[in-house]
C-alpha cells in the first residue's frame, strides 16, 4: 500500500481545514517544521501536571518531571539508535550545539590547530569556529563543494592534516539537499586524530537512525525541525570523549563543586547542560521523535523522494529557465529542491507564491553566504518537503511557478 | 487588487526600471543592502550645492526595491538634501503608522500602501532612499560643509 | 479589600482540585513557579496557528510568527519599564544570558582585568565568569557578605578598582532573600568605569518594574520564574554597550555579512540571538509577564510579605532550634525563607513534608555553595512564595515543620 | 506503612547509628560526596588481607545515607572484599529493578525497597557502599596487590 501522507496531516490542527481560511501548502519545512498536535499536549499535560524544576527530587513534582525529563532524553537517545543516554545533551538548538562544541573543544586548542569545514555550511557551523579562529589563533579553512553542491570529499584527503583537530560539516544541506557521506569521512578523520562533527539540522528529520554507524563523534539537530517544540536541541557526542572536554558554558546543576578559585564537574550528559534546562520542550521533542518513529518511515522516505522528484521534474519543464542547484535527478539528497530563476528575486517569487497560490517558501541565502558567492548566485527559492506534504502541494507549487513566472516575468 | 502587496502597478513600475545605467564622475556614490534579502543598490549622485542634479546606479533587488529606486530616480532630480531626508523620514513614518488609509505616505510612494502590512518588507521600499542619504553624507564628508 | 490569591490560583490547572490527587502547598517557586493557563494557551494557539520560523516574512505563517515574536519583545520591554525593545534579547534562561555576557565582554578584556562578583552569586553568576578567568588570565574576586546574608556593600567602595571592568552580582538573593542596593552599587560601579549586572532571577517575578531607574547596564532572568515557559529568559543591556560588544555565540540571523575569514554582524538584539530563537517560548513568556502585570501587583507585593513574616515567625516559635538565613524580620527581602534545623538534614525535611503534608519545599545548597561555605552550613531548606500561595499554604508549612521535627529530632 | 520512603525502620536505624567513631591508624580510608544532596561520608577501614576487619568513619547525610552506613557498618566486618563489591552490585541492580518485590535486594537492606520509586534518592543509599570500595580501592593501591 503506498504512503498516505493524509495519515500525518490529520496530526496537525494547522493542517484540518478549520483552523485557516485560505489554503496552506507548507513547503518551509527545512526552516520549520508543523508540530503535531500530540506533542503540543504532551508538553501541556507536564506543565500542567508535573511543572516543576529538575535534577533534584526534593519533592514529588521535582522527582516527576526529573523522571519524564530522563525518560526523554532515553526516548531521543532511542531516536538516534545510540544505547547510552548520557551521550545525549539537551541544548536550545543545533546552533547552540554547535557554539557549545567550538567553545568547549576551543578549550582544548592550541595555536596553529586547525578546523575543516566547508563551503556549503550553514552559518550556525561557520560563525562559531571564526570566533575561536579569532580568539585564539587556531585556522578555520574550507573543504570545496562540488559543482553539483556536494561537499568535495576527493579533497578531505589531503586537507585534514596533522593539525586538523575538528572535521565539523554538514550532513545534509539545507540549500543543496546533498548529504554528506559520514562513513567515508569519518575513516579520514579519525586516521589523522581528528573529531568529526555532523550538523543533522537536515537529517535528523528523516526518521530513526543509527547514529553510530555514521562514525561521527558529535552530532547536533534542532527540535523545531522533527516536529518538536522551539527551544530545545540534542548534542549528542560519543561519551570518552564528552568525559574528556572541559564545560564552557557555566551554571546550576552542571557542578561537582564550586570553590572561589576554581571549581569541578559533572559528568556528561549535566556537565554541558549548565542552568535549567528546556524541561517542557525535553519532553516535547521526546514526543515528537516517538510520534515520527511509529509512522511508516520508509514509506514516508519512498514518498519524499517521489515528491522531490515530481519538483524537480517539473520546474525543468517550465520554460524560463530555471536552475536547480545539488545533485542531479536520482542521486541521493533530503527533501527539498533550491533554485533560481534568471531574472527573478526570490523574494518575489516567495511573496507571489505565498499571495496568489498559497504556497510557503523561502528564498536567500538560506544561512548559508559563502556557499551562494561560491556559486555566483544572489540568492535562491526553496522548496522544502514534510511527511504531510502531498501530490496537491507539489501541483500548487508547479502551477504557480508558472504563474508566477508570468506575472514577474 | 489594489490591496495586494504585488499589485499591477508596482510590477509594471519594477519592470519599467532601468536600473542599469551610470553616472559617469558622480560626486559621491553609495551601496547599500539588505543581509536579510540579498537586496543591494548603488545610488550614484550629481549635485549642485544642496541640490540633487542627477541620480542613478545599479539595483540588485526584489520588485519593491526596484519600484522605490525607478520612483525615486524620477522625482529626486531637482530636490534639496533636506526635502529627500524628510520625504524619507516620511515615508519611514508612514510605513510604520497605524492609519488604515495612505494620505500619510508621500504622493509618488502611495502604491506602496499595502506595504504597510508586511512588516519585514518595509527595507525593501526604503533602501534606495537610504543608500541616496547615506551618498549625499559622503558627499558632504568629502566637500568638507557639514 | 485584602488580596485574594484564590483570583491567581483559578488560572492554573495544577492547583485546582481535580488536576492532582493529593493535596499540594507549592512552595518551591524560586526554583520555578507554576505556569498559568492563558500562558500555555498562548503557546498552543501560536503552535497550532501561526508555527513558522522567524526574522524572515517570506509567507504568511513566518510574517505572522514574526510579528508576535517582536511583540513579545516589545512586551516584556514594557515589563521592564524599557522603552526601547531593541534592547531585550531572547536567551535560553538567565544562565545562558550570563553566559553570553561573560563570553561576549571576555572578548574585550585584557589580562589582569578584574571581574567583582559576590559570595552570595548562584553558581550561574560564578561559573561563567571562573571559566573567562582560567581562559584568559583574568582575575575575579568577591565581595563578602554580612553576616544577615547581604552582599556587604560597604566594601564595595574600596574593591572596585581600577581594573574592573565588571561587577556582576545578585539583585534578590535565592537563599538569603536578600535584595541588592542596585542605585548605590550603580553609582560606585560606574564612578570606577565598570559595568553593572544583575542577576534578575529572583527579583524579575516581582512584577512590572522601572529597570532604568535601578542604574544597571545589564539585567538577566529566566521565563519560568515569573510564571512562564521553560527554554526562555531575558538579557537585556543598555543599547549603547550592546551595540560596542562583540558576539560570542554565531549562528544564523545574526549576521550581516558572512566571508570565509571574517563576518560581520547585526545590530543588537539580533547580534546576540544566534540560530532560531525559542520563538514559541517568546510568546509564552509575553504573556506570563502580561498576566502577572494585570494582577493587583500591590495587593500581592504586600500580601506575600505578610505570609513570608508569618512563616519567620512561626519558624522561630517553634522549638528545637531553628536558625533563619537573610535579613531579619521587617527588613526588606524577597518572599522567601532558607533555615537550618540543628541536627537534621535539609533532604530530610523535604521528605517528610513533601510525603505526610504535601508541602513541596527545596533543600541543599541551591546552587550557592560558596554562600554556604563561607556561613558555615551543610545545606539549607528553603520555602518560597508566589502569587498563588495563601495561609493555608503556610499553616501545613508551619504544622508540618513541627510534626518534622517530632519524627526527626 | 512501610511503602513510605521514611518508614520507622529507617528512621530508627538512622537514629540509632554513630557514625563519629573514627578508626586508630585505618589501613586505607576514603571521602566521597554526593554533591546533589550534600551528603559527605568518610569510610575509614581495618584489613586483614582481603577480610574487612573494622569499618568506621563520619557520615554527614541524609536520613538514607545514615541507616545506609549504619546496616554497613554491621555487616562488613567479616566480610571480603569481592563480597562487599557484589553486595553492592546486588544493591544498585535491585533499586534499579522493575521488580515490585523486595527480593532481590541483599538482605539487610530491604527496608530500602521504597527508595526505588525515588530515583533522585538511589545515591544516598549507595553512598557509603560506593565510600568503603573507594577505600578498598585505595588499600591495594598502596599495598601494591592488585
Ligand atoms: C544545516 C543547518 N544547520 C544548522 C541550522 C540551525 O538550526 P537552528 O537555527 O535551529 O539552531 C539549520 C537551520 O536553519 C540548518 O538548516
Ligand atoms: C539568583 C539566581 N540566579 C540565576 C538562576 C539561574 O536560572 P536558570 O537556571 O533558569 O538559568 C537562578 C535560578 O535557580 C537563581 O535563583
């Protein structure tokens, strides 16, 4: 039987016909995806039965929040297919991840290390290794990018050098939809010493996985991209060596002891998570990544890939010419397509779109600069796909580019 | 019609813009963008004294911005420093105003009106004159008169 | 007319009859209050109608999610008696703000700078600032506390010196109750060219305030202490400073221009919201502040110091040897009370009242333990009020304690 | 009654130990913290081999953590070390447990089968059997046997 993503959308208020007048085909999913209704009242039922603060059980609220606190951080723990929870560290988002990892490992850096990126990360994976750079003196430099917007892994060879102490890319782009090889990578990185560190911002919506087959050490991702709350993100990091970093960020409930001069730690997962935590949205995401992990995943996979090809199909047919960026038709990359329109600012596209066909876009430069002035392009419109998109979007979409290309033609 | 963001006339007005041409030996030029859009315009200026002679320069940028910078293109020429800063200032207030009508706007930006709304778009229709200000400053800067 | 807590109490779940069992006398609020239902409606209706990423209106839904998550700013700028919302900035809870700040100001200090904060700083107010001082050279030193648990203004004046560029302190204490002469110590800080922060934390759910007028540069508390979400809280700074500090944490819509060596950044608040902000959480905590700005903040202010005399008096009556922290009775404090009991053990107590009289109470050294070091003590029980809280709540407290020490003693 | 987590039992237990005697000369001693709670226990101990020969030192704790180090202080002398460290073993996996019975737990320490349902607490019970391994510990790492 094939997918039905009408399953899912049932899920969603903001989905039912009542709750907005006009259509919504919701095609921003790689900036924000819908939140299931059940885990909008997993996250009231706590707050409004078992509101209290954790880690401490002082009394009986404490000890059941700090219960369903750890039964959620075991349910995401369960998610990425890793068998100790305590890998898993609760964060505000991918970004705050990612500036923990930099100023955490920062710690640990001496002059002249080096840290490998590459050109099509989004800015949450660049900034904070450019403030260490400049802190510090360590070098951040930038694996190339394939002209079909992969990250050039012919390259990593003989860029990770003795120095290299950080590989920190994306494992799927938010702009170009390739995804990242882990597995060939992580053999590289670990031959020269060095830490690989995935950014699933994009990937970790595509399902349960098994995070310790990719090779990675780190691994970070937003809760409003699985279907979960704001607010709330996982640093996951393999446990020898979230034992060995040093916390940069300081607060509450992260302590071993604190002394005038100097102080000491917790051990991982608390160590990193400094102050309270973002206890209602723990929970939230838990519920999410349970709600996704009983849908039929691979059917939903099958169907994504169905629809993303169905765009990308279409919008070559449209005369006009426009560009799709990434790999090719049939090569392997996340649900979503970018492209450009010669002559066309994505804005407009973006506003047409959303004013005569209502259809949600988005177009810039996605957070991701040095990845657009690499392709020499100002800015492009995307496309990004959810398990409750359908056939009826990907038409809207189509017809009104078409329109659109037209009007502001 | 009319209350739509992206009515007739504002695409007919984007279109017609002929964002292209230079000025050659300006007095003072400027670019200014929008990280947020990608949206960057060069605004290139002739003066005489206080007074706007000629004005052009190249724009990169979304419907909005280009209608603005064919408008201002148009009516620029001829005006004194002060009456461009305050038209832009009253522009600036009208976007942000709360009055549902478009008598607040300044005559040759009321298409614009259905603007108001849309809060992350009002950079669009200001740039150009923000990027004609931030010239003449420089010009002012290098002829030394404050 | 008196205040009436019941009008609070009606607006939450958990403390209606039906939402719980057994009886509860919450009193562990300076460690997270409850939350009301107009707060997790607001949240809910934005999730179910208005979900969408923000700072970009490329649609409907981000236009909409936009417009209310600077609403919310300009909310709780309101809150704070601000009058330019560009100067409040989403953070995760106030140990993340201190964090921002101590990592963002680290930027800007020299070696043998000095950073004054005071004995009686929750850890968030000393971690932070230890980790720039092992990192950079730094030194940070204390300001002692008086011996009714104050921080010793008094010594101000002679331990700012020319090298401090920060003092960074408590404005309402979590263990003593103390409140901090923020006017004074403004005055000393700034006549030596320092900055001043204060930790908010305790003081922010006291309601509406004239922050301006307490001559602070920054100020920084948590959503879920004045009745709000979780995942949120508030740094704000005085416009100018913010505008002359570097940021520390990078991420996406923060930035102006992203190069491969060097980036340039936005103007504040944005500078300092790296990545998706806890949008959700934003316009939980707008409407918290909201909420508790239409009470009768007065009637409550004088309502909860009438019952924190009752339960220090009531305290003292009891025999067996009950030692208060803070200021004493009459002095200004916040609505809370820390005591020691002579030979029984604060995790005792808070089980037995939380086991055989419902009264949820906190006990251990509350994230202060340099607090409880220097004033000799093993650990602390600590009850704390809020708006909901009424004599009842006082009385199980005050019978509870004495069956406490019959079974204990 | 004995479903409370501070049952008479305990409560008594906790009452009835000393927990000031110190040791003449300890072979090996060792301080661990419970920094959650406060909690701080000073095992000192008296070997013969691998057999515990006398068990003492300061308890600064709970309730849990005092009838904890008390039933202890009983019950190692005699015992060896391999013993002491599967007792405890025993004694995590049975808080831990699913079970809705007190059999798995080493005998002396069922009175602490309601702490399971209290996550927060396991720690004040292991306590002082996790302070006399430390010392173990220590003991042989100065007598060079491993
Ligand atoms: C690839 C990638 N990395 C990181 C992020 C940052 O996520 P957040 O803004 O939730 O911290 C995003 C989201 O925009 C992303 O697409
Ligand atoms: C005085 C004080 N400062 C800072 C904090 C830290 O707040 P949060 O844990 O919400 O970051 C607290 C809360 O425990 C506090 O009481």
């Amino acid at each position: 039987m094939a997918f039905d993503p009408g399953l899912a959308a049932v899920d969603f208020t903001i989905l039912r016909s009542q709750a907005r007048e006009e259509e919504l085909h919701y095609l921003d999913n790689a900036a924000m995806a819908l939140i299931p209704d059940c885990v909008i009242n997993a996250m009231v039922e706590h707050d409004t039965l078992r509101r209290s603060n954790v880690k401490r059980g002082s009394h009986r609220l404490a000890e059941e929040a700090t219960e369903a606190f750890e039964k959620a951080r075991a349910a995401v723990a369960d998610y990425l297919g890793v068998s100790d929870p305590d890998e898993v560290v609760f964060t505000g988002g991918a970004t705050a991840g990612i500036n923990i990892l930099a100023h955490s490992l920062g710690l640990m850096f001496e002059r002249n290390d080096e840290v490998l990126i590459s050109q099509l990360e989004h800015h949450s994976n660049i900034i904070p290794w450019q403030v260490i750079q400049q802190r510090q003196g360590i070098k951040v430099r930038y694996l190339p990018v394939t002209p079909d917007g992969r990250i050039n892994l012919e390259r990593a060879e003989d860029m990770i050098k003795s120095r290299t102490r950080i590989v920190s890319v994306t494992h799927g782009s938010n702009v170009t939809g390739a995804i990242t090889d882990a597995r060939t990578l992580s053999g590289l990185v670990h031959d020269r010493g060095a830490f690989l560190i995935l950014d699933g911002a994009q990937t970790a919506p595509g399902g349960p996985m098994d995070l310790p087959a990719l090779g990675a050490d780190f691994y970070v991702f937003s809760g409003h991209k699985v279907y979960g709350p704001t607010g709330v993100g996982i640093l996951w990091g393999r446990k020898e060596i979230l034992k060995n970093m040093p916390p940069a960020l300081g607060g509450g409930e992260m302590i071993q002891d604190v002394g005038l001069e100097k102080s000491t730690f917790l051990d991982p997962p608390h160590r990193f998570e400094a102050g309270t935590p973002p206890v209602t949205q723990a929970i939230g995401l838990a519920a999410a990544v349970k709600w996704l992990a009983a849908k039929d995943v691979k059917g939903m996979r099958g169907h994504l890939r169905r629809l993303t090809l169905r765009i990308m199909e279409g919008l070559t047919q449209l005369s006009g010419g426009i560009k799709i960026l990434g790999p090719e038709t049939g090569m392997e990359r996340i649900p979503l397509v970018s492209f450009c329109v010669e002559g066309l600012h994505p804005h407009d596209i973006c506003q047409v779109m959303n004013d005569r066909h209502g259809v949600a876009l988005r177009g810039g430069f996605h957070c991701a600069q040095p990845l657009h002035d690499f392709l020499k392009i100002d800015g492009t419109t995307r496309a990004s796909l959810a398990i409750y998109n359908n056939d009826n979007d990907v038409d809207a979409l189509l017809n009104g580019m078409e329109d659109c290309m037209k009007i502001l033609g | 019609m009319s209350n739509d963001l992206y009515h007739e006339q504002i695409i007919e007005r984007a279109k017609r813009s002929d964002n292209n041409i230079r000025l050659e030996n300006p007095d003072c030029s400027a670019t200014v963008s929008n990280p947020l859009c990608g949206d960057r315009i060069t605004v290139e200026l002739k003066m005489e004294g206080d007074v706007i002679k000629a004005i052009s320069g190249p724009v990169k940028g979304c419907v909005l911005c280009k209608a603005s910078a064919s408008i201002l293109a148009e009516i620029a020429v001829g005006m004194k420093c002060d009456e461009l800063k305050s038209m832009a200032s009253d522009l600036g207030q009208a976007l942000k105003s709360q009055a549902d009508n478009n008598e607040s706007f300044p005559k040759a930006y009321r298409m614009f009106y259905p603007v108001k709304k849309h809060k992350s778009r009002h950079s669009c229709v200001m740039l150009p004159l923000e990027g004609a200000l931030k010239a003449i400053s420089e010009c002012k800067g290098h002829s030394g008169d404050k």
